[in-house]
C-alpha cells in the first residue's frame, strides 16, 4: 500500500515514535533491568534537566545507563540512519532497489583499512587507529572506483558499478593476503570487527560519528529534490539544466563518507542500506525529499531493535548486531529478488 503525500508527514511522526519507544526498550532491557523511569531519570539528572534533580536511583543503574546504554544505543541510531539514508541514496543514484551503500567498495576499503591497523599495531595503542584507518581505506576506496569509471569528464553509472565490483574484490584480495600473516589473537580482533557490533561502544565513539553523519544526512536531506531529477534519467536531468556529473558526485561522496564514518564506529553491518530504503519506498512512494528522513529514521529504528533482539534473546550471551542484521534482511532480500526476476524475466 502506497500512502499519499498529504499522508508522508503522518508516516515521519510515526516513524520517530516508532524509534523512541525502541529506544527505551534499548535503555530498559538487558542482563540487568531498568525501569524507564529510572533510566530516564539518570539521564536527565546527568544532563542538569529541570525536574529530574535529587531523583533517586542506584550507582548501578547509573553506570549501565549512563556508560554502557545510553552511547551504545546512540551509536546504533547514528549508524542506522547513515546506513539507511545512504542506501537510499545509492539506490537513487544506481535506480536499483539491490544497491546498498558498500556498492562501490566502502566495506571492502574499511576492512582493508582495519587489518592494516592491527596488523601494523596500531589499533592495540589507540581505540581511534582502526576507525581511522577503515575509514581512510573507505574514502580511498571510492576515489579508486571514481577514478576507474570516469571518461571525459562523465560517470557512466554502469562503469561505476562494475568498477566498484573490481575495487571490492581487489581489496578483498589484499585483506585476505595480510590476514593470512596474522597470528590467532590479530584474526580474533578482525573477526568481531568484521561481524559488525555495538557491544563496549563508549561516548568517544557517540562523539566521533555524530558531527559526520549528521552533516551528511542534513546534506543529502537538502540535495534530495536534485536526485528526484536525477532518478528521471541522465537525459530529463540535462533538460531542465542540472550539472548531471556535479551532483551525482557530490551525491555519491556524501553518501560514501557518511557510510564510511558509521562501518569505522560499528564494523561491516550489512542489509540496513539494502533493505529499509526499499520498504520505506513501498510504504511512502519514491519521492526523495520524504524516503530519505523516512530511510534515516527506519534505519535507526531497525539497527537499534536488532541489538536490543540480540542481547534479549540469549541472556547472559548475546547475538552481535550485525548477525541479527543479516539474519532478519536476508529473508526479505531473497524476496526482493525473486519479485525482481518475475518483473524482468
């Protein structure tokens, strides 16, 4: 069911609440249970509200909402919506609903980042090496696959699919080649890299990926009538005067920097970007300037449910995120894929 423009508006405050009360479910439920009165007690207490001064709640309710939940699930908001709003946007800029944001070689470049740091040593001195490597090794990626598909000033944009196809498996190829020199315990720390997590997140990562992705969706929120005109075809675009290859780099960019900076805080989490935009599309039309807060809200609301799931479902234990992720996308991807070969085939 398609819901109608005048209807969109509805379909953003819902969503929003549908991610607050996911939230809270985040903050109350765990190993140890907090009532969500407590838990939102300490944190207006911590942030000097009016009306929670003097509320009284435990030291240890303290430390796991205050130091263990609260960035942990913040981390989650911040990296679904980046990867909600950028597959959104990928799969504009492709006009195909199977692309996601690693399309280009972004998750393939962080993880070829990330086993540079460990094994150079460099993420066992500091807590900010292997972001920052994933992230460097993400922005080379997709200058990489820029530069390959770019002829005369144009970027035809099956040249750059293909090219980030070959960047993908080139750069899986050297990552394979250095974890093969890699002793036991370097490959255990790629490994629950490379799963996608949010487990041990802290405020030092709130704080890195904040600025990033929030500059990034505000901007893409802004250029979204401009990739309306885009999705319409290369030929309409250049009608009305768009500067085709300007925007649909400044798109791409946006996009890939906005997903690198949430892989270098949460890991490789797949099918976030691949499958919210498209049920957002479903539910509210194709229109860009309402899929793509819709995709960011979506996207923040399913990644932040996933880990709540995970750490629910198997107490003291817990599923990582990003298996949850897969495990509840690929059924829906099959899907999509087999709606797809009916349609063309």
């Amino acid at each position: 069911m398609i819901i109608k423009r005048e209807r969109s508006p509805l379909a953003i405050i819902l969503l929003a609440v549908l991610l607050v009360v996911i939230a809270c479910v985040s903050l109350t439920f765990g190993q140890i249970d907090v009532p969500v009165g407590k838990a939102l007690a300490v944190i207006g207490s911590q942030l000097n509200l009016p009306g929670f001064t003097g509320v009284d709640y435990s030291r240890e309710q303290l430390a796991v909402i205050w130091y263990i939940r609260l960035p942990r699930m913040l981390v989650g908001v911040l990296v679904g919506a980046a990867l909600g709003i950028s597959g959104a946007v990928m799969q504009g800029i492709f006009s195909n609903p199977l692309a996601d944001p690693g399309l280009i070689g972004i998750s393939s470049g962080a993880a070829t980042g990330a086993v540079l740091s460990i094994a150079l040593g460099a993420a066992s001195g500091s807590m900010f090496a292997m972001p920052a490597f994933a992230f460097c090794g993400s922005i080379c990626a997709v200058c990489l696959t820029v530069f390959l598909a770019m002829r005369n000033g144009k970027i035809p944009v099956m040249t750059l699919l293909l090219a980030g196809v070959a960047v993908g498996m080139l750069l899986g190829a050297i990552t394979s080649g250095l974890l093969t020199f890699m002793n036991e315990q370097k490959l255990q720390q790629y490994l629950f890299w490379m799963v996608g997590g949010l487990d041990y997140r802290r405020w030092e990562h709130v704080y890195l990926a904040v600025g990033p992705v929030l500059c990034g969706i505000i901007i893409m929120c802004l250029l979204a009538r401009h990739l309306n005109i885009l999705v319409l075809g290369e030929t309409e675009a250049k009608a009305v005067g768009m500067p085709v290859t300007a925007f649909r780099m400044g798109l791409l960019f946006v996009a890939a920097m906005t997903t690198a900076t949430s892989v270098c805080v949460s890991g490789n989490i797949g099918f976030v970007g691949l499958v919210i935009p498209h049920m957002m599309r479903m539910l509210i039309g194709p229109d860009h300037r309402v899929l793509l807060p819709a995709s960011a809200l979506g996207g923040a609301a399913f990644l932040v449910f996933c880990d709540s799931l995970g750490r629910i479902i198997m107490p003291p234990a817990e599923v990582r995120v990003g298996i949850m992720t897969a495990f509840l996308g690929t059924p829906y991807f099959l899907y999509l894929l087999r709606r797809m070969q009916k349609q063309f085939f």
